[in-house]
C-alpha cells in the first residue's frame, strides 16, 4: 500500500499498542529484505544497511541505524541514532529496549505465517536477550499497512470493471477465431489480453493464465510463446487476469472465469457438475463473511475453511490445490490478511478495508475449474466488487 500519512500515523499506532497490551513495536530490516519496514517508513534507494525503528506504546520513536545510511531515515517522526558497527548498534539496541517487557516484531511462530516472518532469527535472538518477549506484528501489518484508503477502492472498482470488461472481449476474440476457422493459441489469447491492458490504460504483472483441459488444472499455468496449446471446439478454458490502474494509488482486481468452446447442450454434465460445486464452495465463503462480519472478529483461516468444507464435502478435497484467497492491494498479492488455512495458518483479523480474492478451484490431470472473485470488507459490510459473478460455464459457440 502507499498510504503513507496514515502507514506512519504514530498517535494511532501508539493507541493500538496500548489497547493490545504492547510496549512497543520494533521494525528490524537488512537489505530492504522486511517489506513491511520498508514500506512503513518509506524508506527508497540502496537500503544494504542493518536498521532498527521502535514505536513505543508510549513517548516518542526511536531508530538506530548504520551512520553510512542517515539520510535514508530523515524526515521520520522521532530520534534517529546513527551508529558505526555492529558492536555500537547492539548497545544502542539493549539501552533501547531497558524497561520494555512485550513487543511486536515480523515474526511468525513456527513459520505459520511467512508473509510476517521477515526477521531472521539472529535477529530475533539479538532481542530476545534485551529479555523482551516477542510477539508477531501480524495484525499490526493488516490494520496499519493493508487497509485500503477510499482513493485507494476507487480505482479498484474502476480496475474491477475493466477486467471484466476485457475478460468479455478475450472469450469474444477466441470465439471470433473458431468461428472462422482459424488458429488461435492460449499463448496468442494472453497477448491479447496484455494489449487490452494497454489500451484501458492499466498496468499488470507476469501473464494472464489461459489454460485449456490439463492446463486448466494447472493453477499456475504460464502460456509460452511456442510451446502452448491451440483452442479447439469441446476445450473447456480458463481464463485468469489481473491488473491495476496506472495511478498512484492503483489497485489491482484479479478474477478467473470459465467458457466451453461449443454450445451450451455439448457442455459435458461432469463439468457442469463440478464447476456448480465450485460455486457454491464460492458463494458460501461470502455468505460466511456477511454472516459473521459484523457480529465478530473474523479471520481469513476460518474463511478459508468454510469453503473448503463444500469441496471436501463433495469428495474432491485433494483436488482443491491452493488456499481459497490472496490479500490484493497495489501488489497483486497484498500484505493483508489472506483467506488461508491450508499453506499458512491465517490468523489475522478481516478488517474495513481489506480486499482479497475468493478463489476455490478443483484441479485434475485432465480439466480444472475456478472462480475468483474480489471481496471488500467495506464501511457498508461485504462487498463483492467483481460483479456481474459467473454462475454457469459460458458456451462460446
């Protein structure tokens, strides 16, 4: 995110702290490797420096950081204590942290949450002998990093719109192919898709998924130049895009639909079956949030298991490969909370204006199917802001 007034907002940090009973908050960074410290401090340029940055719960900021990169640190509330070598900077560190008892670091218990756990260990052992306990900065992050501003979901909607809009035009350029008989490839599609981004002016990373049958099953399929498949009459295919405008608070929208390339009677019922089990695992998960949102905390890993029920349920479990969300910002892969308890355990709180996908997929070695969609937790409660959703699988021909 680049909501840097309110990232760096030191008086509302201060009043979270002391409601979750936090001494402090202790950003440690090498090498720009922590993200979170990175971005919090809008810290640019060559970063190769060790650094230190502590919000107390109470009192002024302080950082300690290597006398070669002072500048780098100017213009940030507080003290800032340039040190020359490591042996001045762990003393300056201990001195730093007399008195304090429990802080928030990137740090994450047993891994679960590698998104947090920046800090290297050293590090963390570096700390802990200050005899301070060391408790994750993960709901920090999502609260002060990952909520979008209202600028910020504005261009959302209108990049929500507008992969909409050039996913119609895709499955019409593949349907125009067929329809003439011509050769059209997944690698040619996703061209095409990377054309439309420029002509809605809109900027993206890497390219879009177009998958058929066995690539389809693929959650992270690439088309290559030469070496992807040619769209022909009976594939199923899927179709995976994402971008943001090009603005300075641009926001991504990511989505996933599916088509057949022939009518709507020669639809196979296995698919019909299981893209209809898809959906209602993606209606459920939405369902949950409105259910529950407002009544409670909620959290991404029970999300996450909601909808993972309905596939498990169905008899397809081992097919579901990935976790039903991602946290979106203005990097396709955000740093809020993400709707997993499958590849991480996702315990952090789902908050006003945190954006994320729901995305439950059944893949197979021979034909895959998944629903994205894009869910803000806004002011008004839930909302999904990739409208119209895909019910059924689009009959091109």
């Amino acid at each position: 995110m680049r909501n840097r007034k309110a990232n760096m907002d030191i008086a509302k940090i201060q009043e979270y702290l002391v409601e979750h009973k936090l001494d402090g908050w202790l950003m440690a960074d090498f090498h720009a490797r922590n993200n979170v410290a990175v971005e919090m401090l809008k810290l640019s340029g060559m970063i190769t420096r060790r650094s230190f940055y502590f919000i107390p719960a109470m009192g002024e900021p302080t950082g300690l950081v290597n006398a070669l990169e002072k500048s780098k640190f100017e213009g940030l509330p507080g003290k800032i204590i340039p040190c020359l070598g490591y042996r001045k900077l762990e003393q300056e560190l201990e001195s730093l942290l007399e008195g304090y008892s429990r802080i928030a670091m990137e740090y994450s218990s047993k891994g679960r949450l590698p998104y947090i756990g920046l800090v290297d260990y050293g590090t963390i052992e570096l700390v802990k002998d200050c005899e301070v306990e060391i408790v994750s900065s993960a709901d920090l992050v999502a609260n002060f990093l990952a909520r979008l501003t209202p600028e910020q979901m504005a261009t959302h909607r209108i990049a929500a719109n507008n992969v909409l809009e050039i996913k119609d035009n895709a499955f019409k350029f593949i349907e125009e192919k067929l329809q003439g008989k011509k050769k059209v490839t997944e690698y040619e599609v996703a061209q095409f898709i990377l054309g439309q981004f420029e002509e809605y002016d809109m900027d993206t990373i890497e390219t879009p998924i177009v998958g058929i049958n066995g690539h389809a099953g693929d959650p992270h399929y690439e088309p290559a130049e030469g070496k992807s498949a040619t769209i022909k009459k009976g594939d199923l295919i899927l179709i995976d895009l994402w971008g943001k405008l090009k603005h300075p608070d641009g926001v991504y929208a990511d989505i996933t639909w599916v088509a057949y390339a022939g009518s709507a009677d020669e639809i196979p019922v296995q698919y019909r079956s299981l893209f209809s089990i898809v959906i209602e695992a993606r209606d459920t998960a939405v369902a949950y949030l409105r259910e529950h949102i407002d009544n409670r905390p909620v959290y991404g890993a029970e999300v996450d298991d909601a909808c993972r029920k309905v596939i498990v349920d169905a008899g397809y479990g081992e097919n579901f490969l990935s976790r039903t969300g991602h946290s979106i910002g203005s990097d396709i892969h955000g740093s809020g909370p993400n709707i997993d308890n499958l590849e991480t355990e996702d315990t952090r709180r789902l908050q006003k204006g945190h954006l994320f996908s729901i995305e439950p997929g059944i893949y197979m070695d021979e034909v895959g199917f998944r629903s994205e969609i894009n869910v803000l937790i806004g002011h008004d409660g839930v909302e999904v802001t990739t409208v119209p959703m895909q019910t059924e699988i689009i009959a091109l021909l």
